[in-house]
C-alpha cells in the first residue's frame, strides 16, 4: 500500500512538471493557425516549426540567447571558482567568525533583488559596466555563491578528514590529496551546485532586466517584449527558455547520482 | 624498519586548557611492537599523530631512524598508518586502494601490481580486488585499510585503534591474525588502543598513557603484575585489581576492619602506618570451607562466565572481586573463605597511589 502510495505521488510530480512543458512543446511545435483552433488538440497532430523559427528570427533573440548562454556558464564557472573553496574551508577548517560568516551567506538572499538592483546599476553606470553580460554574471555568481558555498561545503563534510590525511601519510601532497582523493567523491556536489547555478542564472530575469538595455539575457528579452508579442511568440519564447535549462541538467544527471552505489548524501 | 625516539613532546590544541601531551618521552626500538593505551583523551591518539606527522609538536623532537623528523610533513616521513575509521578511499578499487601508496612514490605498475597481489593474499582478499568498499563488510574494509598500510613497506607502521569499529567476534579473531602479520613483517609498529586486553595481547611492551603521560612502559605481564600506580592496576585487567586501605601491624601482618592476615617480611619497615593494598581477582585463592590462614568474606554478586565464577565479596568491610573455579558454587550472603599469598600483594601509598618502594622482590 504504501509502496502504491508513493508510485501515485511520483507520477503526479512527474506530470506536474511534464504536462506544462509538454504543453508548451506543442504549441511551440504547432503553426499558428492551429493556435487559434479550438479545442486544442492534444497530440502534434500538425507539426510545424513556423512559430519556433519565427521566434528564432524575431529581433535579438538569437544575440540575447548567446548571452543567456554566456552569462549562465560564466556564472557557473565564477561561482564554483570562488564558492568551492570557500565551501571547503567552511568544512574543514575552524575559524573565528565562522557562524556569523556562515549566516551573514543566508543573509545575502534575504534582500530582495529590486531592492539591490539599483545601487548596483549605479555602481555599474559609473564602472563602465552597465549594459554589459558581466555586470549580469557579476550580480547571477553573487546571487549564487550562498547556495554554491553551502552545498559544497556540505559534501565535502561527507569526505572524512582522515581520508586526505591517509593520503598524505601515503605520500601524496596536499593538493595532489584533494585532486585525488576529495574531488572526485565531491563532483555529484559539485555538478548539483552548478546545475542549480545555471539554472538560476537562465532564470533570472529582474537584475539582468534592470542592469542591461541592449545586451539582454533571453527571459529580459522575452519579458521585455512578451505584452505586446502574439501568443505563438510566448508559446515558443517559454520553449527556448525551458529547452537549455533540461539539456544543462541530462548532461549534468551523471554527476548528480553518486557513482559508487550510494545515494548522494 | 627504523625505530622511533619520542623526546619531551609536547602539545596543546588551540583552545585547550591542558597540555594534550605532557613531556613524554619514548624509545621503540627496531622492530618492536608497543602498544599505546589509556582511557579516551589521554593523549595517545595525539602522539601517535604527532609521530605521523598529522600534528606539530608545541615542544620537543620526533627521530625516525636516525633522522629528526620533528619539522618533516607527513608524506616524507616514510611512515604508514591504519586508521580508526579506516579512511579507504571509496571511489577506487580495493586493488587502487592497496596500491595507492606504491603508485604515489612512483613505483613501476609490473611491481606494483605484484606487491598488491602479495598483500592481499595476505590478508584474504584476493577476490576482492576489483571491488569497491560500499561492497565489502567491515572486516574486510578494515583488512583493505592493514593491506595498504603494509604494501608500502615502511620503515614505521602505525595504527589508531584499527580494531574499534569491529564487532566482538570479528576482533578478537582479527587481533591474532593481526599479530601474527606484523610479527612477520617484523615492522616496527606503533599501535593505540582503548582496550586493555588488546593492549597485553599485542604489544612487545605496553605503554599506558593519563592525562597526557606516560604512566608506565613495560613488557605486558610485568605492567599487569607490578602496577607502577593504583590507576594502572585499575586501569589493566579485567576484572580491575582490587584495592583496599590496610594498617600494617607488627608481625608484620596487615589488618583490615576486624581482620588480620600475613604480610610479606619486608613490610615491617611501614609499621604501623596506612598502605593501600593491591591484589588481582585471580590471586585470591577461594574455598567455601575455614581452613589455615583463611580470611572469612561475605558473598555478594555471583557471576558465572564459563570460564571462572566472578564473585563480589565483601571482606573486612571492603569490596573484592575474586576469581573462583568454574565449579565453584556459592551464592549472595553465604561467606567463603579467603587465603591471601603474601607474595601477591602490592602495596601503594594512599596519599599519592604510587606504587611503595619496598624490597619485596629483592
């Protein structure tokens, strides 16, 4: 009963996020006279890539992709740069402050981002930075270097200490310890902070709204132009916003389930 | 194989407000087996680290061989080790696990791959080799762990109580499997251990450690027989050796409450002062009828452990445990009968509880 139980909430948490996403594939992949139809039918039963290339074809949105794109995994790369090690120390080491370190990280996404924006635009506007994709990496890595810190931080607790020491004993250095021994059980860790790092950053859509006017992400492009778009627009701006977001997560899936049999900590 | 010098180490951990470890000193000579012991926080974990090159000494110098090896890092210091949680690394194989010792100090992989076979042979594990530890038990994690440690061939082994984490059975079984190993590879090895009895089994001489010193180092036997104070003749054994305050009388015979029995000769120099008395379950010989030279005492636990009966008497108003046969019957609040040999006490000075310099054994 209770293993029934729990197949009924699995299938009803995969629909609930497939059932959107396949509807919006549809109508993606739908032409636009078929849109208007009603009632919609639930199978692709007109397959058409009208309404994605005329999406594709729209001003900026192709140049405002690559961005998204640029901004995601430069994001990832600055966040782990600076969030692993920090993660690492917060693990290993006891240090004064820690606590309040630990707690002024949470503190950072208490404030809302609106609220930060707009210093941060005038700060951007002075450095020369405004309307660039690094002010938007620059705001996405502090964004999610809290989350970054704290999941790493957390995995590398589960590597034991004695482990590093073990190899040191057996000769390697310090380094060489934790490039053997700690990364690679640390990696699932690691590949979850960037999956949801990147997706964060795909996702944002208000700072990378107010920092940039023409070098926009993909979701300010598409918010910026979304009330005074046609539905066959939404319908394939939400599919190009989905789409990148999934293919990041299946590469990633490999690195997210633990490779030795147990289940990621 | 090299042998370990220890000289006046000291060491506090930031924030502790003692000493970790306290001056000790300690010479293990080539080859030789001996065993750290002590209850938990007595420092012996610490200074097996601190050889380990795991610590840093606050004081004092560590020599592996002929080298001062006091400022050298862990991984120069041609030492091995086995640690209490095994610390195998569980994204490699037990074959990359054994070898990872050797492949790190560069040796040729045809070598490599022979050793490690060696290895686990010796430590049955030659069927496991492609294998990772979340699919091996505990035993034979903790054999992976000795096999690594032994495959490097290190001048110096060391071991964190490699036994704890095993069940009863399992460690009693690996202990002499364990012994019989190391006295093949003759390696000089430094062991810690909570556990008395693992102590006396393993070690060439025993070392038992208290709030961060050496309380006494000796053969094992000789520890067990001639405590250097009270807390490592209760710390040794099980059951503990037995203490009881006596007054020594002319004769010179000791009385205890109402009663009164034979001293050893060389007593007669403390007359008339307290001596704290010392004497093992197993020398107490009992009978459950009066005879010459018997000491009434009043029954009060029985427990039967196959081997022997371990009885809880009072005697003179003090508790006792007493070794009996196993056939020996009795029960709570019938008396026995005491004979106490002389020549199987120990006395200590009830102020500082060190052992009293008397020429007994002379």
């Amino acid at each position: 009963m209770r293993r029934f139980l729990l197949q009924v909430a699995c299938v009803a948490i995969s629909l609930f996020m497939a059932v959107p996403i396949y509807l919006i594939a549809l109508a993606a992949f739908s032409s636009r006279a078929s849109l208007n139809r009603f009632p919609l039918p639930l199978l692709p039963t007109d397959f058409s890539t009208e309404t994605l290339s005329g999406f594709l074809g729209s001003t900026g949105v192709i140049p405002s992709a690559i961005n998204s794109v640029m901004v995601g995994l430069s994001t990832v790369v600055l966040a782990l740069l600076i969030g692993v090690p920090a993660g690492y120390a917060l693990a290993r080491y006891a240090f004064r402050g820690k606590q309040p370190y630990q707690l002024f990280l949470l503190l950072t996404r208490a404030l809302p981002i609106v609220v930060l924006s707009v210093p941060l635009a005038r700060i951007f506007l002075t450095s020369g930075l405004y309307d660039t994709t690094y002010a938007v990496t620059l705001l996405h890595t502090a964004l999610a270097l809290p989350t970054t810190v704290l999941i790493t931080s957390a995995v590398f607790v589960a590597v034991s200490p004695e482990q590093e020491e073990a190899a040191q004993i057996f000769g390697a250095s310090p380094l060489q310890a934790f490039v053997r021994i700690v990364m690679p059980q640390a990696l699932p860790g690691i590949a979850a902070a960037a999956v949801f790092t990147f997706v964060m950053s795909w996702n944002e859509v208000l700072g990378a709204s107010i920092l940039t006017l023409n070098q926009r992400t993909l979701p300010a492009q598409v918010l910026s132009t979304l009330s005074f778009s046609p539905l066959a627009y939404r319908f394939a701006g939400g599919f190009a916003l989905v789409v990148p977001a999934l293919v990041f997560i299946a590469i990633m899936r490999k690195y997210l389930l633990n490779m030795w049999g147990t289940t990621l900590r | 194989m090299s042998r370990i010098v220890l000289r006046n180490l000291v060491k506090t951990y930031p924030g502790g407000d003692r000493r970790a470890t306290d001056d000790v000193c300690l010479e293990v000579a080539e080859g030789e087996f001996v065993v750290l012991v002590g209850p938990s926080g007595c420092g012996k974990t610490t200074l097996l680290r601190m050889v380990a090159g795991l610590e840093r000494p606050d004081g004092g110098t560590v020599h592996i061989g002929d080298r001062d090896v006091t400022s050298v890092s862990a991984r120069d210091r041609r030492v091995s080790m086995v640690f209490q949680s095994y610390a195998i690394f569980p994204h490699m194989t037990v074959r990359q696990n054994i070898g990872f010792g050797l492949a790190m100090r560069g040796v040729p992989r045809d070598l490599v791959a022979r050793r490690v076979a060696d290895a686990a042979a010796l430590l049955d594990l030659s069927d496991y080799l492609d294998r990772y530890p979340s699919q091996l038990s505990g035993g034979q994690r903790q054999r992976v762990a000795v096999a690594r440690a032994i495959v490097v061939d290190a001048g110096v082994l060391l071991m964190d109580e490699p036994l704890s984490n095993l069940d009863a059975l399992l460690r009693l079984q690996f202990r002499a499997e364990l012994k019989r190993i190391v006295h093949q590879i003759g390696t000089t090895t430094l062991y810690v251990t909570h556990d008395q009895a693992e102590a006396m089994s393993l070690g060439d001489r025993i070392a038992v450690m208290r709030d961060g010193r050496i309380a006494q180092i000796g053969a094992p036997l000789e520890v067990y027989d001639r405590p250097s104070d009270r807390f490592v003749g209760g710390f040794l054994g099980a059951p503990p050796m037995n203490f009881f305050p006596a007054t020594v009388a002319d004769g010179p015979r000791l009385s205890v409450g109402s009663l009164s029995f034979a001293a050893p000769p060389s007593l007669e120099a403390l007359a008339g002062q307290q001596v704290l008395v010392g004497v093992r379950a197993e020398k107490l010989e009992v009978s459950s009828t009066q005879g010459d030279s018997f000491q009434p005492a009043t029954v009060e636990v029985v427990e039967p452990t196959g081997a022997s009966v371990l009885l809880t008497v009072t005697f003179g108003g003090h508790e006792l445990k007493v070794q009996a046969p196993p056939t020996f019957a009795t029960q709570p609040g019938e008396t026995v009968w005491l004979r106490i040999d002389p020549a199987s006490l120990r006395f200590f000075d009830p102020e500082t509880s060190l052992a009293l310099e008397i020429p007994q054994f002379a």
